[in-house]
C-alpha cells in the first residue's frame, strides 16, 4: 500500500464509511436473539441490515463522485484514487441493494471487515498515539454513519408497510 497522505486519506474515508458495520451487525443479531425482541425484531431488522449497508456504499460512492466533480475522466480518476483494490471493494456494496443478495445478511458482514481489518492493522501496528486517536474518531463516525443507515431503512420498511396496509383497508 502507498504511505502517502492522500492514500491515508482515502483510507480515512474507507473506514469512516464502512468500518462500523461489524459491530452494528452484531449488536443487531445480539438483540434479535434475546427472547424479548426475538420474533418482532429479528423478523423486522435483521433482513433490512444489507439494505443499510448498500446506503452507506451508495453515499460513499456520492462521496466519490463529488470529489471527482467536474472531471470525470479516467486520467483524473487515476490520477486521484490512490487505492483502486479497497476503493472497488468499497462501491461493492452497492451490489447489496439486489434482493437476492442481500437474502444472505452475513455476506455484508463479511465485505465489511476487510475495512474493519484495516482498523485493527492500524491499531496493533504500533503506530503514534495521535493516529490511533484519529482512527478512533472515524471509528465512532462510522458506528454513527451505519446506526443511522439501519434507522433510516428500518423507519422506510415502516412507513411502507404501514402504507401497503392502509391500502388494503
């Protein structure tokens, strides 16, 4: 991987984006599986977990095209992305909005911690106290950023299916 600063940048947005999504998953399926919410919540809320995942990918891919705004082409877009393999990995999951995929919940887990990866790489690899500070700032920013994607897809899924019953009515 490339040392340089705008590398570490893109790196930044990486993880600020998709880093947090581990532990949303988890605490999700944690509280789906204790007996007060087992069969409301997790028939509810664990489907929709890939969908909020697949916001999040399309916001960072907003990101990315905003900064690459006004020229589009491929010389900039070489020019600009330092870190083509993550980059890619990260518009991935924009494929989690195809129903079919996002039936398997633990697929978007598993995209997810290559970026979660490349916290704890960060983390346990002896770097300065200000680096992992900062990385633990994007950490919370990303548990932020992916609680309120599930928020914002779990009130959708509400507001439709309340929708769809006051047609039926």
């Amino acid at each position: 991987m490339d040392n340089s600063f705008f590398a570490y940048l893109h790196r930044l947005e990486l993880m600020a984006f998709f880093s947090g999504y581990p532990l949303i998953y988890t605490i999700t399926l944690f509280i789906a599986g204790t007996e007060q919410f087992k069969n409301n919540f997790k028939s509810r809320v664990v489907p929709l977990l890939p969908f909020a995942y697949a916001l999040v990918g399309t916001c960072y891919l907003g990101l990315q095209l905003k900064n690459l705004y006004p020229d589009y082409s491929i010389k900039n877009i070489a020019l600009i992305i330092q870190q083509p393999y993550l980059i890619t990995w990260g518009f991935l999951s924009i494929l989690f909005w195809i129903p079919t995929l996002a039936k398997k919940t633990v697929l978007s887990l598993f995209h997810s911690l290559v970026f979660f990866f490349l916290l704890v790489l960060d983390l346990f690899s002896g770097m300065n106290k200000d680096t992992v500070k900062n990385d633990m700032r994007i950490y919370t920013v990303s548990l932020l950023l992916n609680f309120a994607a599930i928020a914002f897809i779990t009130l959708l899924a509400f507001l439709y299916t309340r929708y769809k019953k006051r047609l039926r009515s």
